[in-house]
C-alpha cells in the first residue's frame, strides 16, 4: 500500500493556508501560512518550497462559495490559483466548497485560546486544515 500525501490550500487576498494529511492516517494538520507578495500576487517561492518539501500526490483548493451556494469574487481567485497550481506542478488539484470554514477556523481559536481575536494567519492555518479534514471526511481515498 503506497501513502499519499495531500495538501490543502484556503487561498486568501494577502495569506493562503497550507494544512497536509496523508492516506494513512486521515487526519489534516495545518502545517503554514504563505504572506502573498506585497503587490498582491501568490508567493510561488514559498508555495514551491513547501509543495517541495512535502511531495504531496493530491491537492486540495477550498472554494470559497455564498450561503447561496453561489460563486463570488473569491471563488474566481481560488480557481485560478488551482489552476494554475496544476499546470505548474502537474498535481491533481480537487476544488471543495469551504463555505464558513474560516469563521469556524476562528470560532475554533477563540475557544482554544480563550481570547477573542485570533491571529490571521492561525485562521488561515485552521481553515486550510478544516478543508483538507472535510475532504477526508467524505472521500475514499486509496
């Protein structure tokens, strides 16, 4: 039996979150939040570097969609950078609805740490791991 390796991304305006799991386990951990670029655009570098480390058979790309379950603004950024995290990689990348992940991301913190504010990049951290925990969750994987 081969254990992959997947990893989730909850891709952001100025922070994406990268959380890993693998098929053995089941069990996704955020690992990192990646700053973007100070003109906005994704730290490849960095993104590189961690899909380097970490070799990962599949990725995971929160789609980020309305309580309507209707696309918006950041759906659009979430699928080009699955996109074009496919076609720099060549890695399977699977799109999932991560809607609320993030305000549960923070509800979770806020509870852990006992304080109100937690920090962005914690968030961004969780949520990439409760998307990856979700996919898990509803997927044979081999």
């Amino acid at each position: 039996m081969t254990i992959k390796t997947y990893l989730s991304f909850d891709v952001g305006t100025k922070r994406t979150g990268i959380a890993i799991a693998n098929s053995l386990t089941a069990h996704a951990s955020g690992i990192e939040t990646i700053l973007h670029n100070k003109d906005g655009s994704t730290n490849w570098t960095q993104i590189e570097q961690s899909i380097s480390k970490h070799q990962p058979h599949k990725f995971i790309v929160g789609l980020p969609l309305n309580k309507d379950n209707k696309e918006q603004e950041m759906t659009f950024i979430a699928r080009s950078f699955g996109k074009k995290l496919e076609q720099r990689f060549n890695i399977e990348v699977i799109f999932i609805d991560e809607y609320l992940s993030s305000s549960e991301a923070k509800n979770q913190l806020k509870w852990h740490y006992a304080h109100k504010n937690a920090d962005r990049g914690d968030v961004d951290k969780r949520s990439a791991e409760l998307i990856l925990q979700t996919w898990l969750n509803e997927t044979t994987h081999d």
